[in-house]
C-alpha cells in the first residue's frame, strides 16, 4: 500500500520537535512495510525565518519515508489570518502533489493529520484526484471550542468529505459533536493506548513504583502541573517515583522541579 500522509505541522531543522509524533508515525509505518511519503507544506515559524530552504521544494530519504517538503517561512502573521493561511498552504499542497505525481508516485490512501489546514486542503485534494482519505485530529483548540465561526465549517467540511474521521480521545470527540452538526460517526483512536494499569495504594512498601510521563517539555504538555499533581497525591511516599523523559524548552526549570 502507499501512503500519503500530509501533516499540518512537522519538524524542521529550527523546530525539530514540532509535529514529531507525525514523523515517528511514519516511521513506523514504513518499517512495517509501507510505502510512506510525506508531503510537509506547513509553514516555518521563527526558528526557521532563514531556513536556507525556504521556497524550494526539496525531497530527503529519512527512515524509508519519502519526504517532500514546499515551506515558506509564517512571517509572524498568516497563523492569525486563518483564510490567507489557508489559501496559501492549500497552494503550496497542489503545487507540491503535481510535482510528486511527475515523478511517477501513486497512492492508495491519503492520512491527513489535524483539519486545520492540512485535513480541509487534503480534502479538496481527495475529491480532485479521487483518493481515499483518512483524517486524524489533535487539535487543543478543537477541545478547548476555541475555533472561529469559519473554522466549524472548514471542519465540518472535512468530515463529511474524508472516508474516515479519528479522535484521538473520547473527550475531543464530544466536543466536535457538540460544536458542529454531523451525518457521520467519528472514530477514537488515542495516539499510543489506554492506560494498562491502576496504582493499588496497597501495594507492598518494599516494591517500588514508577510513573512515566514521555513527551515534549513544552507549556502544553503541563508537566509543571503533573508534578504539582503527583506531590499531592504521593507525599510522604517514597517508593512512588515520577520520571520525566522528553526535551524542549522547559527542560531546565522541570529539572529544577524535580530536584526541589
């Protein structure tokens, strides 16, 4: 089977961490035996101002993922001029298709990830092209019901035009529903798996008991919080332990967190 996945954000050498679940997706997919292309059209935020690839469309092997990337750099503003935003990522998206079709690729599927903008554009782009398409959606601001009146009917433009719609949580689910009226079911799939287990607080006090908290050490992610959390509930115990593993921007001050 080959793949397309087209991401709304993904790393970049000013931002490596961005969209890195995305990439490690595909990875993945690729090392189970799937031909993976990548197609990146998202823009480059300040890190990337001077990217010295900006504006050409450049093609890197990496892992077995066939990755095409056209950006241009946000210029501080297009993220809060959401149409503009749109119509230049959806510009960027068919120049970029039509260049990979001449080299002769062909896909199956298409996986868009998040609506805004990648999964509205790649919807225009499965009806003009008629390729099946599967959208999965993170959205924080999907959750939070922080989108614009435009933004619900890009949305609700999306579902109804994609063959299958993800959540990757029941509570996003709820509030796409709540938000916006649909005529399809949407799918949960959570990013990695459901909890495997539940701390018993009758556990011996000679065994030892480790939480795992992975990912990027951004504000987002509120580790500052779960630490704050785990202190509540675990004071005065010492053979339940919190590890962080993960980098980023708040990678000193959660140290000094945890060393506190």
């Amino acid at each position: 089977m080959n793949l397309l996945i087209i991401p709304s954000w993904y790393p970049s050498k000013g931002n490596p961490g961005n969209g890195i679940f995305f990439r490690e997706q595909a990875v993945a997919l690729s090392k189970a035996g799937y031909r993976v292309t990548v197609i990146d059209v998202s823009f480059h935020g300040r890190t990337d101002t001077f990217n010295p690839n900006n504006f050409k469309f450049t093609y890197l092997n990496d892992e077995g993922v066939h990755t095409y990337t056209l950006k241009i750099p946000s210029f501080y503003i297009l993220s809060r001029m959401s149409k503009v935003y749109v119509a230049i990522y959806k510009s960027l998206l068919f120049r970029a298709i039509k260049k990979v079709f001449r080299k002769g690729e062909k896909f199956d599927v298409i996986h868009a990830h998040s609506f805004y903008p990648a999964g509205y554009c790649a919807g225009i782009l499965a009806q003009k092209y008629n390729i099946p398409l599967v959208v999965t959606e993170h959205s924080s601001a999907v959750l939070n019901y922080d989108l614009s009146a435009n933004a619900k009917k890009q949305l609700a433009f999306t579902i109804e035009n994609c063959h299958e719609f993800i959540c990757v949580s029941e509570a996003l689910k709820n509030s796409i529903q709540s938000q916006i009226t649909l005529n399809k079911d949407l799918r949960v799939i959570p990013n990695m798996y459901a909890p495997i287990f539940n701390y018993n607080e009758t556990i011996s006090d000679s065994k030892e008991f480790i939480f795992l908290s992975v990912g990027n050490l951004i504000e987002s992610k509120r580790h500052l919080f779960t630490i704050h959390c785990f202190e509540k509930a675990f004071e005065g115990n010492k053979n339940v332990k919190l590890q962080i593993a993960g980098n980023g921007p708040l990678y000193h001050s959660i140290k000094m967190e945890l060393e506190n």
